[in-house]
C-alpha cells in the first residue's frame, strides 16, 4: 500500500497505517470483536488529531483486508472471522518444564488451575462453589440492590454496613465469644482482613511468629511487607506447640503471631480449648498480638463450633479475621476483622487502603441472613465435606504406599500428606501437573521450603469418578518415586 | 439476687449473673434487639459448658429485670425498649473541640461528615450519590447474580471478569489509548489499585515525589508503607511543573511519582498534552515509574476527554489507576490498574491482597455497559457537575472577601480556595464545624503542613438551598478571621 502513496506524502502514509495496524491489533487481542463497530471518524478525529480522510484512509485497508465492512452511513464494523484456505501455525505444544517454581509460580498456578476444566485441581483452596446457595444469594443481592439508595452508600463506607456488623456480632455471641458491633470492620473478605491487621501490628523489620506448615499467603504478606518470620512446630491434630512458642518467644522480639486455631490450613489441626487458654496467656505476657485466621470456623464435623483463641482474650490483643467466603457466598468478598484494641487502626488502614467493601454484597449478605436457612445449609455443607473426606481418604489409603501418613481434620476440607521420605513433592507436582492433575506440594506452605515429601489434597472440590481416578494417579506417582 | 443464693453456691452465683449480665449487656448494645430469640438453653449449655439450670436462672433474672419475656416453648425474647419512670441521664453536649487534629483525625471527620444528614459535607469526596443511575444499575446487578454460575466465581478472580477488562480497553482504545486487556487488572475501587501499584514499585525507605498539595490518600499510602515523600511545586491550572520534577529526579533517588495529571484533586488541574508528553520523557530518561490516578476522567467539561500520561508512554512505565465510583457505580468497588510493565506483578499483589473483586459487582458493569446509556448519564452528569461548579463560584465571589482566590477546573467538582494570606484554614474548618458545615482545609493535602490558608469544597454534592447558605457561612468565617 505504501507505494501507492507519493513519497511526500510518507507522514500521512505512516499514521494511516498506524491507525490501521493498531485497530487489526485490537480486533486480533478480541478488544474489538465480529460485531462490534469501530470509533467514529469524528471521535478518532477529536482523539488522535487525524483529518478525516486519514481515518478513513485507514478503515479502507481494513476492510481491504477484510477485517471490517461498511454498514451504509452507520460506520464500520468488525466481520466474523474469516477461515482462509490455509490455517496458522499452530500453538507450540508439549508440557512446560517446572524448573525450581518459586512459592509465586507454584500459587499463581494452584488458582489458574482451578479456572481450567480439563484439570483436576486437587490443590485448589476453594470448596465446590455448586456447595453454596447461589440461587437464593442471587436472591438477597437482587433484594439488596432494590433497597440501595444514595445514602446507603455512605452508610457502608467502612467500618461497614451497621446490620451486617450486627449479624456477625450475633453469630459470635452465639458461639460464645463477645465481641461488640463497633470493633468489627467489614473488608474485602479475609484475605484483606489478615493483610490489614498484619500491617496495623508491625513495622517492615519487625518478626512475625507462624505455624510450621503455614498457609502461602501469610508468607507472601509478611514478605511484602519487609518483615521476617520464626517458623514455629506444628502438631497437625492440636496446631502450634505453645512450649516451642514461649521459647521463640523468650528469645526473640516477635512482634505479631498469624495462627489459623481451628481447621489450619494445610494441615487441619484445631487447637484443644486449653491450648487455646495457654496460649493467650503467654501472648499477654509478652503483650504480642495474635493475627487469627479462622475462615473455616463454620466448617466444623462435631456437633457444636470449636472457638477461637479470640474468645479466651481478656486483653484485644487478638486480631479475629473471618469472612462468609468460605461457608456461604464465595466470590462475594464480604470478611470482616475483629482486631481488639487495634480496631480503630485497622479501621482507618482499611479506609486509606481501599475505602470500603461492595456495598450490595455487603447487604446481600444480611438479607439472606434475615431468613431462616442458613444453619440448614450449613449442616448441609458440613456432611458432604465430612463424606468426601471419607471417600478421598478411602483411595488415598487404596493408592498411595506403605510409609504414607495422612490427617483426618475435624472440618475444613484439606488432606494434609506426609510421603515416604524419599518423595520430593516438587517431583509429584510436576508429574501430576503433566496428567493434568494439580497438587499443592508442601515447600510452598515454608519459608525455609521444609515440607519436601508432603501435599495437600482438597477433599471439598466437586466430586466425580474423575477426581477419584486423579487420586489414585498421584497415589501412583507416588509409588513410583518411593 | 445473690443473696437468695446459698454461700457454697457462690460460683454457680457468678457464672448464671455473668451470663444475664452479658446478654443485658448485648441487649442493650443492640446485638441482641427487640423481638430477637435469646440462644437457646441447648446451644448455651454446649458452647459455655453451662448446666440448662444454670442457664435458665440467668435468663430469668433477665425476664425479672424486664429485658426479655417467654413465649410458650419457643424461648426467651427481647422486649421493646421499656420507658420507665425516669429517664436516663442524656448523653454530654457541645461541639468538641478541635485541638491541633492531625490528618487522620480530619480525614475521619470528612468520611464521617457525608454519613450525617444534619452536616452540609463540603469537605467530601464524593460526588451527588442521587447523580448516578442506580436503579439500572440494580437491574444490572439482579441480572448479574442470575449468570452467577460456581465457575464465574473462578473466571472473576483477579485479574478480573475478561468481559469487564474488555469493556475498559475499549474504553482505552475510544480516548486514544493503547492498553491490551491482558495488562488490566480489576481491584476494588481505584485506592485499591494505586495502593497495590505504589507498594509494588516501592521499598520501605524509597522516595516518591507527589503534587503540592497532593490526595491526602497518597499521602498515608506513602507513610504507611514507611517511604519518604517530596513535594513537587504544582500550579492549580496546568499540574505538576516538569521543571521542577526534573530538578528533584536529577538529586534525589526517587523511586516512583504518584500524581494526577487530569483534574487533580485538590487542585482541578489538568496537564495539557503536551507536559504530559515532556514528563513521560523525563520519567523515561530516569527510568522512574509514575503511578497515574485518574479517576475523575470521565468528568470533563470539554467535549473531548483528556487523554491520561499514559496515552505517551512508550515503555510501560506509567501504572494507570481508575475506576466506575466516580462517574458510573459508586459503592460498587470496581475500579482497575493498567500497570504497564508491571502487570504481572500487581496482579499477584491483588490476588495474595485480596483474591478479587466481587464477582457480581464486575458483571453488573458489564451488563449495564452492554446497553446503550453510559454515555448520555455521562453528559448528563458533567452537565450537572459543571452548572454547579457555577453557582458555587458564584456564592464565592459574592460571600468570600477580598484577596480570595479560587480555581475554575474543566473538570471534576472540586473548587480550591486561596483565602488571604492571614486566615488559618484549620480555624476555618473548627469554626464551620462547630455551624454543621465541614470544608476540607489545605493542611492536609501537604506532607508538610503547608496550604494554611487554602480550603477544598466540593460542588458535586446534593444541590440545596442550604449548601448555598452553608458556602456564603464559611465565606462570613473567612471574612471574620481576615
């Protein structure tokens, strides 16, 4: 085309085929897609500073190129995608090499995986979302948005909706733990929550006691945030070993503890009541904090909710974080913090850092708690976790080898797995990522990597025969390497 | 009542007492509220290993006290409030006073002002809630929870709803922009995003250079994450002066530049493209990352948007901010990043943040963008925002004494006023307080305390006979302390 142009004219040649070149590239990227029409000769002219006839000049060579066609005085609009006589190449193939994944690889693929349906994502941290009631929540949130008003939007700025704040101190309440309206902020489900209170409770240097596994994104947080951490032993039935801490803690100016009590992730352990009781004691002698994760709380197999450390704390030096992601509604990110004496500065992190949580999830949320059905649900969610961890542990002790060792938690939804000794699970993962099957090897749960023949296994996913033929390849992986 | 008890029962005394008088205690907190169920006897024995005797006693003593009545078998319920025969003591009056209120508090005290329907909020941050089409968007957002399926809640994990990342590089591509969806990643709102941006081009103790004055947000994001700020010398008409920035980056190591290029806040200034084009140059030639806020884009008075920094930028160093709160969906917490060359790594920083963005949120401004209307609420709003940025002014000129200066942005709703050179903005700000009227005073804009005698007001709020008298009240104010 440009040798149809004078050679005077090379300026106006190159932003025409600029503009050309830039649209095919939009429409190639799906920005543009067939049906979609292209900005107006007179908004590109106003936008790019280019005559009209440069516009047009350049919307020709693509409908030259058959990219687009005019549609009588309405503009230009992008054509179907056309299938020529000869196909692209196509895509190179074969299974990329996991040559030593950091921590970031190895997690930014445990949640790609779990949006890919050709993969058993057995390392996902989430439960079967078809557990939850969506359609009823669909519901609350249709309810919700009828009632949102101009004003409610101020209203829900943080420290949150007041109703909701109310649901959640009832339902503490109701577990035995007191906790008033005010100290509860609402953020964007948990996660927020624990990166909020983390931050508010120390300074980039400072030490952060954790568990021995902990979860990956208490490591992520307490590295992005410049801190350092103690990795504190770990019993995957009754968690962090008080004695270890008091020792850590003698030696060592820690200045926050992150802990999951009940449920803790990956291993499933619940700290006993007077662990618990302990353990808040010495947290008050050293007058550290205690970041407490405890998002599967509503998780529970027994009968009656196991508490938190939170409800043996005389003094606001526990951080309670939760949220309804987990138990009710995921994908609404609606979590709160009950941060103790520090609930006005996480309050006011949470304002300068992201101002407020959605507003209609926030009411959706109460509404659907105005009903009866919650609790019915629950207990609902509760038996299919219990009854597939039964099955998942079935084949587990059918597939895997002498020598395996594997928790039986009282709720949640993760299998915690201690391999035979010469099993390196970054092995497993890569030869079950290449059978389509992801796992969550035990290095990323370890500041120090430890954990070097464990995986976590996620009992909670949708079930089908699939996901018990992908148990049984990684227990036959695992065999082969042993 | 303890005296009715036997002395060897003293400790089955406290615990039935410390029970009534906790729940007394949520009642009269609101936890617990008229016509609610007090928590069955059965679920009290099991989380606070109570005897049902010992349980019931308390909830006795509450019925004698006239806190809760029975109802058959059902259980204990909260009465209404009981107006008794003497009222009590009413709570303690009188404007509190402001003493040397550091930016936190006044920051508080701005948020809070806009929740309270007797304070005319002059200081605020938000435009008009009643300017926005919220029962569309409700529509949209009852449509957005019925295609709520269990992998929606998977596909809108950050980096967000492809179809969402579309519609804001199509957006990108009207103004002139080139932004390939895959750089987009959905956060909660723009803070969320320009908090994540800053952290990720920043180490504790690095420097950044902002606008003077500067969004009082940058400046607790700055402190928080423990950088170190300069102050750029910045004219109220034309922004930033490149001059000056390119003075400070010659000295100092600056890490990264948070600025506003289009209808800064406080100022209203916007940068004509051609300064837009000689900072990108300098930030080029330092290699320095800008983090670009600009949320009031859509805001603009002219016919023609204004393009962003980010429009010239050649090697993805300028991490563009904005979102839907201020021209589309506030309260609904979308908003994005297009952080150029450092995509991938705030996306990571989102998803071990704050996992995503509520998932219904971001497909109810999909489904409101698939009908036509975005753009006549847009010219409606600007319309409405620009007829009362005039009568605001007007109210200035006529109330404000001799010596006052004012700006008169293209966009935006903020008017930032230069009072004489003697009147103290904090005394402004206390004296209107204690009229119900709040203004956001200069001092906080600035690191440095500096904009003592300079006031933001806001003239996007709800329009009513009162805002007027409220402005012609702080100019009386600022006339009595000349």
């Amino acid at each position: 085309l440009a040798e149809d142009v004078p050679v005077g004219d090379l300026g106006l040649a190159t932003r025409y085929s600029e503009l050309a070149h830039e649209m095919s590239e939009r429409i190639r990227e799906g920005v543009l897609r067939p049906g979609d029409r292209l900005p107006s000769v007179r908004s590109v002219r106003r936008t790019r500073k280019m005559s009209p006839a440069t516009v047009l000049q350049a919307y020709r060579v693509l409908e030259d190129r058959g990219d687009v066609r005019v549609r009588g005085r309405s503009g230009y609009y992008v054509n179907a995608r056309k299938i020529g006589p000869m196909a692209e190449p196509a895509a190179s193939e074969g299974t990329p090499k996991v040559v030593e994944p950091t921590v970031r690889d190895v997690v930014l693929d445990l949640v790609n995986a779990v949006k890919s349906p050709d993969i058993v994502a057995l390392s996902s941290a989430f439960p079967d979302p078809s557990l939850f009631p969506l359609a009823r929540l669909a519901r609350a949130l249709h309810a919700a948005a009828l009632r949102l008003t101009p004003n409610s939007i101020y209203e829900d700025l943080t420290p949150g909706n007041p109703e909701l704040r109310r649901c959640i101190a009832r339902r503490y309440m109701e577990t035995g733990v007191t906790v008033p309206i005010e100290e509860i902020v609402v953020t964007s489900g948990a996660l927020e929550a624990l990166n909020l209170c983390l931050r508010t409770a120390t300074r980039p240097g400072d030490i952060v006691a954790i568990e021995s596994p902990a979860f990956y994104a208490a490591l992520e947080t307490i590295q992005r945030l410049g801190l350092r951490c103690i990795e504190v032993p770990t019993c995957p039935r009754e968690g962090i070993q008080v004695g270890a801490l008091a020792k850590v803690l003698a030696r060592h100016s820690v200045k926050a503890c992150w802990l999951m009590s009940n449920f803790q992730n990956p291993t499933g352990a619940s700290m006993p009541d007077e662990k618990k009781v302990e353990l808040v004691r010495l947290l008050e002698k050293h007058d550290v904090p205690m970041i407490e994760d405890d998002v599967y709380a509503e998780l529970h197999f027994d009968p009656v909710p196991r508490k938190p450390v939170k409800a043996f704390d005389r003094r606001g030096l526990v951080m309670h974080c939760s949220s309804y992601s987990k138990c009710l509604a995921p994908g609404y990110r609606v979590g709160w913090a009950s941060p103790g004496r520090y609930a006005k500065d996480v309050s006011w992190a949470k304002l300068t850092f992201s101002m407020a949580a959605t507003s209609a999830a926030q009411w959706a949320v109460v509404e659907y708690l105005k009903k009866p059905g919650y609790n019915f649900h629950l207990r609902r969610l509760r038996a299919t976790l219990l009854d597939r961890q039964g099955r998942m542990l079935k084949i587990v002790h059918e597939a895997f080898p002498a020598g395996t060792k594997v928790t039986r938690p009282s709720g949640g939804y993760f299998l915690w797995l201690e391999l035979p000794e010469r099993v390196d699970a970054m092995k497993v993962y890569e030869k079950a990522c290449a059978r389509k099957i992801h796992v969550a090897p035990g290095p990323i749960f370890s500041a120090q990597k430890q954990f070097r023949n464990f995986i976590r296994l996620n009992h909670g996913i949708e079930w089908s025969p699939k996901v018990g033929e992908a148990v049984a390849t990684v227990g036959s992986i695992v065999r082969s390497l042993s």
